[in-house]
C-alpha cells in the first residue's frame, strides 16, 4: 500500500507536472559546468572582482523572497550558502517571462536544485551577491526539507534536531544542518594524517579477509553466515590481527590496515556493530617502542586538525602533548580503590569486585574479573591521555608474557575521555605459549564465556614457521574521532549508524 501524501508533496508533483507541460525537463541529463563555490565567492571577490564576471553555481534554493519584478533567493552548495538577487527583466529579457513569472516564482520550491548563470556584486548593504542573468532547474525535489520554523514572537524552532531522525536521515541532517559536515570532513583529515605518518615510516598499507572461517584477534562475539558454494559458515571478522601476523610471518617488516570489523555486542553511545579501526604491526619491535609512537601519531593528529594539542571535549581541555601518563593495571586500580589486587586468586577477586559493587558471574576468569573492575572504578576517571601498562596475562591471550614480571603481558591500552581509544602488546610469537593460551580460552568458552576467542590452526601453523618479536597495535577510528571532533555519541560520527528498523505508520508503509 502506497503512503499517504502530505499537501506539500501533492503541491510539489502537480508542480513537477507543470514543468513537464512547459517542456522544461526537471531532471536534465546534460552537464552543468560549474566554475566556482559560494566559499570561493565569498572569500576572494574583494581581492579578484573581475574573475567572478562570468560565473556558473550549482545548489539548493533554502530561501526565497519575491518583490514582484525582483527576488532575491539563498543558495547552499557543498561549501555553504551565498545570495542571489534576479530581475524579472534581465532574466527573461525578451517578451516571454514565464522563466521568472511562472517557474521561478510558483513552480519552484525550497530545497530545489538551481543551475545559475550571472557576475557576482555587492549590495547597497555590504553583501556579496550573485546577480542572475539565467537559471536552470536542475532536479525539482518532491518532499519538503524540515527548516527552521519562526513562530509569532520571533523565535526560531528547528525542526530537525531529534538524534534518531537525524541519524536516519543523515541525508536530510547534512542539508539543513550543513554544520555536521565538519565532523566528517574532521574524520577523513584524521584518517589522511594517520595515513601520512604511517606511510612516511615506510609501513605498508594492506587489505585482509572481511569474511574469516574462523574469528579471532579479539575476544568478542561475531556475526555469523554461510557460504553457500563452499557449504560453510563464515564469519565477519571481529579483529583483522591474525590475519596481519601471517604477513609478518611473511616477510613484511611493517604493515597496517584501516578495517571495518564486526561485533555482535550491545550498543550504546560508544559502541556501534560496525566500526573502524587501524591495525598496525611492525617487526622487531616492542610495545614500549609502540607507545612513544601511539604519543607521536596522536599529538601529531590533533595538530592536524586543530592547530594545537589542546582539544575541547565536553567540559574538559584534552592535552595530547607528550608525554602521557603511565601507569600499570594494578597500580590504576590501587590509586583509585585503594585496593592492592596484584596478589590475589580469582576467588578473592571475585569477593573484592563485589565489595566495590562490580557485577559479577561464574562464566569470569580473573582476567575478566580486573577488566571488570578497572572499568568500573578507573577508566571513567582517566581524562587526560594515559597509558594503562602491564596487564595480567590472563587478560591478554595474544600478548607476550612479561619480561620481569610474572603473571604479566607487555600489553597497553591508552585511555582518554574515560574511554579506551587503542590496545597494544608485545606479540606473542611462541607457538607452544600460544596454543596453550587458546586452549584457555576455549576453557572460558565452556565456562560460559561467549567472548572467549576461538583455536586458530591455521595461526598456529603460522607461527611455527617462524613470527619475529613484533609489536602490534589497535586504535579504534570512531572513538578517537569522537575525542577530535568533541562528538558525544559514537552515531554522530558514523554516516549512517546501525538502528532499529523505523517505526512506520501504516499510510507510510510501501
């Protein structure tokens, strides 16, 4: 069943009829050449007035008003919004006038694209305008945009600020709310400096399976499907780590990846299903090394983007100037309990999460159980950036054991805004320690633990022929892009963020 039509949208198709019995095609084929941008406009008229004699724009028509021969409109481009002044006269200069009187003034609508030919002037006000010697339809929209409204006692209602919508219809958002577009922009600046600073220490970037037979590299819960050629489930990868490893194996001293990976968890304001994250290993290296570079990258980000390694997130100034504080898993969770935990059994530390009001179940390892209570009682509490070192062994399955300290791996997270943004370990390339780590987890896994990792054999044969001491790190694209942007959810980040389906009324439904 069709939906039901608004009167706006009933006005706007009898309208795009009325183009097509004009002639006039309201979605031409031909190419449009458009030599400038309301940004370029405004910023270089002033200084170079004869090159914006002959100009050609492109863009939606946001507002309009008409003074019988005269009108003047705003246009918005990809760059943002610029004036534009017709004469009914000079438009249509010859005896034909349906151009203005008819197409432009009543059959046209708000968020129509406008092809405009002109110069550009300034008016008797100070405002750079477009003057307009001919315009062209360019697509003719069929629903309205939801603008802001202005009520009787001159106050501005928007009318698209609900997040859910917004996130929908992220399409309709960078329209009417064109200043979301800095944040993506911010993204891919932040994307393009990582690439920048990776490729100039001469690391490869590499490409590596989205669908794994078998999930590993990270201890969560995967998406599962079936290949029906190969009559075999996959796996949409939940970490690109194993598969990076092989090329290390391989004989690449450097490599990374920006990967979409899957996590079949909850969701929240940090958390989507799909994410980003860059992987990066290098051989011969150690996680001590892999920290100075976490700091370098960073800092060097945040000068990117913003001039400064000062950055504003919420109410607090974030300094990614180096050094970052240090400390270790035991030591975060002394300095903010109170409580020293580095000696005691999964039994005892079962007892002391629920002393400190961490929820607890039988499925917990002690790893588990001091990932609980670092981050129930410490990572909120780490604004500014700071490296957590030195993690219980049991915690980190892929790292390797420490090297002065037993019970340890060489294993960090840099946490910042409370939250974690990267993980990074010494990697283990003992292929005896390692079976015997997975051989753990699947204990877990029977335990009840559905994060547990999985037995990698494949990897396994890998790393007997032959890993070299490598270091390897995560950092997840979105939060960090969350920290630069000064974003608050994770979904004002992502284009088109994962939702329920929509609630739809029954006239809605096609």
């Amino acid at each position: 069943m069709s939906r039901e039509l608004s009167e706006q949208e009933i006005v706007r198709r009898e309208s795009l009829q009325k183009l097509h019995d004009l002639g006039i095609n309201p979605y031409p084929a031909k190419l449009f050449e458009v030599n400038v941008t309301a940004k370029g406009i405004k910023k270089n008229y002033e200084a170079r007035k004869l090159d914006y004699k002959n100009i050609n724009i492109a863009g939606r028509l946001m507002s309009r008003r008409i003074m019988g021969k005269a009108a003047f409109a705003e246009l918005q481009d990809s760059t943002g919004r610029i004036q534009l002044y017709f004469n009914r006269d000079e438009v249509c200069p010859g005896e034909d006038k349906t151009m203005y009187n008819i197409v432009f003034k009543k059959l046209l609508d708000i968020g129509d694209f406008v092809g405009i030919k002109g110069h550009v002037f300034t008016t008797k006000v100070g405002e750079i305008s477009i003057h307009v010697e001919e315009f062209k339809v360019l697509t003719k929209t069929l629903r309205p945009l939801p603008l802001p409204k202005l009520d009787a006692e001159g106050n501005i209602h928007d009318a698209f600020t609900d997040p859910e919508k917004r996130y929908r219809q992220r399409y309709v958002d960078l329209v009417v709310n064109p200043q979301v577009k800095d944040t993506f922009v911010k993204r891919t600046k932040l994307t393009n400096s990582m690439r920048e600073y990776l490729n100039g220490k001469g690391y490869l970037e590499v490409e590596t399976p989205i669908l794994q037979p078998v999930y590993g590299g990270a201890a969560a819960r995967p998406f599962k499907t079936h290949h029906n050629t190969l009559d075999m489930p996959l796996y949409l990868r939940i970490a690109n780590e194993l598969y990076l490893k092989r090329l290390i194996i391989g004989g690449f001293d450097g490599v990374y990846e920006f990967s979409k990976d899957f996590r079949n968890e909850g969701m929240s304001r940090f958390h989507n299903p799909e994410f980003t994250q860059v992987e990066l290993y290098v051989a011969y290296k150690d996680y001590q090394w892999m920290m100075n570079l976490v700091e370098e990258m960073v800092e060097k980000i945040a000068m990117d983007l913003h001039g400064t390694t000062e950055v504003q997130v919420g109410e607090n100034i974030i300094n990614f100037q180096r050094p970052w504080k240090r400390f270790t898993m035991y030591e975060a969770i002394e300095h903010f309990t109170g409580i020293d935990i580095s000696k005691m059994d999964e039994l005892e530390m079962a007892d002391t999460a629920k002393k400190l009001g961490v929820e607890v179940d039988k499925s917990m390892g002690r790893g588990k159980l001091i990932d609980e209570i670092f981050g129930e009682k410490c990572e909120e509490q780490l604004i500014q950036p700071t490296f957590i070192t030195d993690y219980p062994v049991e915690m980190s399955p892929l790292a390797k054991k420490h090297r002065d300290h037993e019970g340890l791996a060489e294993r960090f997270e840099a946490i910042c805004n409370g939250k974690e943004i990267c993980n990074a370990f010494s990697e283990l390339n003992d292929p005896i320690d390692q079976r015997a780590r997975f051989e753990q987890q699947l204990e877990l896994g029977k335990r009840g633990d559905e994060e547990a990792m999985v037995l990698d054999e494949d990897f396994l044969r890998a790393i007997e022929y032959g890993m070299p001491p490598t270091a390897g790190l995560g950092i997840g694209i979105d939060r960090l892009c969350m920290i630069m942007t000064n974003s608050n959810s994770i979904q004002d980040v992502l284009f088109f963020p994962q939702m329920k389906p929509e609630n739809k009324a029954p006239q809605e439904e096609a």
